[in-house]
C-alpha cells in the first residue's frame, strides 16, 4: 500500500516519528497533527503536512483525517508525563475525538496503537495472547483498555479499524525504557538490573507490523507486535556481551521493588498529590515475566521481528550522540 494519505496522531513521539519517516520513504503522503509546543526534531524538513493542535481541537482533527487512506493513532500521555485525570481525559477522551472525526469525515480505516500491558499471561501461561485480557493495573492500563472497546465499537458500527499492541519498545530517540536498559547494559555506574522479564522489540519491527495491520489487518481485529521475551538478566548479558560495557551484576530484589509501592503511595497520600507513578499493584507487575506472543500477527499480517542485536547499530549511534 503505497502512494496514499496516511495521518498520523502522535506524530512527533518516539514512534510517530519513526513511522512518519517509513511513510515518506514508503511513498506516503504524510499528515501529521502537532501541538504548538510539539518538537518535531528531524521531520521539521521532511515533506510531511503538518497540522497544528491537539486531540481536543475537533476542527483540526477533522481537516487532519478527511479524506485519509489509513488514520494512525498513536497520540497518547503515560503516568511518568500526567497525574491519572489527564492521562485518562487524553488516552480516552481523545480517542473518542479521533473516532469522532472518522465518523464526520470519509476515511479508509483506522489504526489504533494500544500496548501489550492490557494483556497478560494467564495462571501458569508462558506467554500472553491477544484473547488473555487482563484487569488493568493502573490510570494507563484502565485508560488504554476503554480506549480499545471505544475502537471495537467503532469497527463494528462505523468503519474499519484494527488495533495494534506493541510491547517493550526499543531504538533510537526512547530516552526512557532503551535508555535504561543501555545503561544496565553499558555504564559501571548503573550496578543493578530488574528482576522479572519482558518482550522486546525493535522499534523498526513495530513499525512495520503497523504498516501490515493498515494493509492486512482484519476489520475489529487486534495484533500483538512483541520480539523477544528476555528476563532483565539476559537483555543486560547480551547488550554487554556485543557492545563490550559493563553489565549490571546485581539483581535488584522483588521484595524491595514490592516495599517500594506502598511507599510510593503513602508519599502520594500525605503530599495530596500522585507523586509517584506506582502503586503496590505496579510494583508486583514489575517483577514478573511480562511475554507475550506474536503468532496471529505472523500468521495474518506476515509481521517478523528481529533480534535484539539488530537494532543496536542505529540505537547505539543515538545514544552515544545524544545521551553520552
């Protein structure tokens, strides 16, 4: 699917931007919605349309998706950037402005950009499938799960749409989970890793399983684009083991991650404020093998990912620059 309009939510972010830039290279006609504030970094001279205003601006939304062959919402705020009221007006309330824009204009379909943490393993499961549907740990959690139901109703009553679950994100331009993880990998002043594990996947690979959800995806469907399930552990040996650092050689333990919720809540309770994204709910999440599989997006979408290793040119050329 080339030489289309896609536009595109969230297009400054970190993987807005690496989609944006596919796009153009893709042969896409790219519209991309900006705050005001927003810094669009290299794509302020790429070829992209921009349209300036935010997921409450119903006039901007509706001129960004009018028309669009594939609207890519991606645009969305974390409880490390918001207190749990806005993160919930953002990821929810402004899905349902994008829906609404796609109902009041012509558009081909849409793709939605949830995350894997909606979906967990089940009982003594390895890994999680896009059926295991999990209670929501978090503002960001609960928000991304409604946000995923106001899609399904979408696709079943207005148009198409097909929503995408990426998991743990890694690239260049991710100043938070790749930075980490780099510098467990890397740095001898960061002496300790995570307990627990996760998925990992490159943010090129994510990239591309978003493009093959807009051309293959199936109507109401949802897609898990994961990589790799690695522990901590085993992230960290074989970062160190291929850039040549200083891995972390001690495992923070579960039990002092599991303290440290209640802490964090008892601050938030006595400053009135949430001063801590974590709550002893997160702090259990955080210590536990987080996999998932990615079998219906290879099967349906053709989506590949791969390893690690292969992402760590580009990233490392980033890191260094930019974070060194």
């Amino acid at each position: 699917m080339t030489g289309n309009i896609a536009a595109v939510t969230g297009a400054t972010g970190f993987l807005g931007s690496h989609l944006c830039t596919q796009l153009l290279a893709d042969g896409w006609d790219v519209r991309g919605l900006s705050r005001p504030t927003s810094d669009r970094g290299d794509l302020e001279d790429r070829d992209i349309e921009w349209y300036v205003g935010d997921l409450f601006d119903g006039e901007t939304l509706r001129d960004l998706v009018d028309g669009a062959d594939v609207v890519f919402h991606l645009a969305g705020i974390g409880l490390w950037s918001a207190g749990p009221e806005t993160v919930h007006r953002v990821n929810v309330d402004g899905t349902e402005n994008v829906l609404e824009a796609c109902r009041d204009r012509e558009i081909g379909r849409l793709v939605f950009t949830s995350t894997s943490g909606t979906r967990r393993p089940d009982g003594d499961a390895s890994f999680a499938d896009e059926t295991d549907v999990a209670e929501p740990i978090g503002a960001y959690q609960e928000s991304k799960a409604i946000a995923e139901r106001l899609v399904d109703e979408y696709a079943q009553a207005d148009g198409e749409a097909v929503t995408a679950h990426p998991t743990s994100i890694f690239g260049p331009g991710d100043e938070a989970f790749t930075a980490q993880l780099l510098s467990m990998g890397l740095e001898p002043t960061m002496p300790a890793y995570l307990p627990g594990g996760l998925s990992i996947v490159g943010v090129s690979d994510v990239v591309d399983g978003l493009l093959l959800a807009a051309d293959r995806g199936g109507n109401g469907e949802h897609y898990i684009l994961g990589g790799e399930n690695l522990t901590y552990r085993q992230a960290v040996a074989r970062l160190s083991h291929t850039l040549d650092g200083t891995p972390a050689r001690i495992q923070v333990p579960a039990t002092a991650i599991h303290a440290a919720g209640p802490v964090a809540e008892a601050a938030s309770a006595v400053a009135g404020v949430r001063m801590f994204p974590f709550d002893r709910q997160m702090a259990q999440l955080a210590t536990e093998r987080l996999f998932y599989t990615s079998k219906k997006a290879q099967s349906e979408l053709g989506y590949e990912y791969q390893p690690l290793e292969a992402h760590l040119p580009e990233t490392m050329e980033w890191y260094r620059e930019e974070l060194q």
